[in-house]
C-alpha cells in the first residue's frame, strides 16, 4: 500500500509539470505561427476525447483533453499529424492559401516546426 501512495504522490506533479511544459513548448508553435500569419485551429495540452476548451477570437479552438501527455497545434491546410502535403491544397482560394502552413515560405515553416 505505501508502493501506490508514493507513486500516486510522484505521478500527480509530475503530470502537472509535464502539462505545464507541453502549454509552454506548444505555445511557442502558436506564437510563431500566428506571427507568420498562420490561421491555427486548434491549441490542445493533452490527447484523446476533449474534457473542456473554448474557441477565441481567431477562432482557435484551444483545449485540455483527458490523456495528459502530450499536445499539438494544428494548423490550416495541416490535414496530418506527419505534415505532409494534404489533397485538396491546390483548390484553396487565395485567401485561404495567404493563412495555409504549406503555402508559407521554408523559412517560417521551419521557425514554426523548430
């Protein structure tokens, strides 16, 4: 018993300091994306079935999901996990290209991947 009461004492701050590390880490993916005037989606700390979020002004869907390990942000015109070039990019309006991930320069796609 004094096994789970120390693993239930570790694991609780450490899921709290790694979902903390994924907010900072994925917020950097945000905030260079939206200064390259990247339309982002979602901003979601953890995966699987969303436990709560809300959309803002940019309508971005920022959300805390049930498995706490991790995060992403997906970005407009981004239709996989592996970013690759998605069917459908050619038949984007201009408008939708100008805040497409794919249709920005190497040089802002790479700041916003690194």
């Amino acid at each position: 018993m004094e096994f789970l009461t120390g693993f239930a004492g570790s694991l609780i701050p450490f899921l709290l300091i790694l979902t903390v590390l994924v907010f900072v880490h994925e917020l950097g993916h945000y905030w260079v994306a939206r200064r390259a005037g990247v339309r982002v989606e979602v901003f979601s700390v953890g995966f699987g079935p969303e436990l709560f979020g809300w959309n803002d002004k940019h309508d971005t869907r920022w959300k805390v999901s049930a498995i706490p390990l991790g995060g992403y942000v997906k970005m407009y015109g981004d239709a996989d996990p592996a970013s690759a070039t998605s069917e459908g990019l050619e038949e984007m309006t201009p408008d939708q290209k100008a805040v497409s991930f794919h249709y920005k320069s190497v040089k802002q796609r790479i700041a916003i991947v690194a």
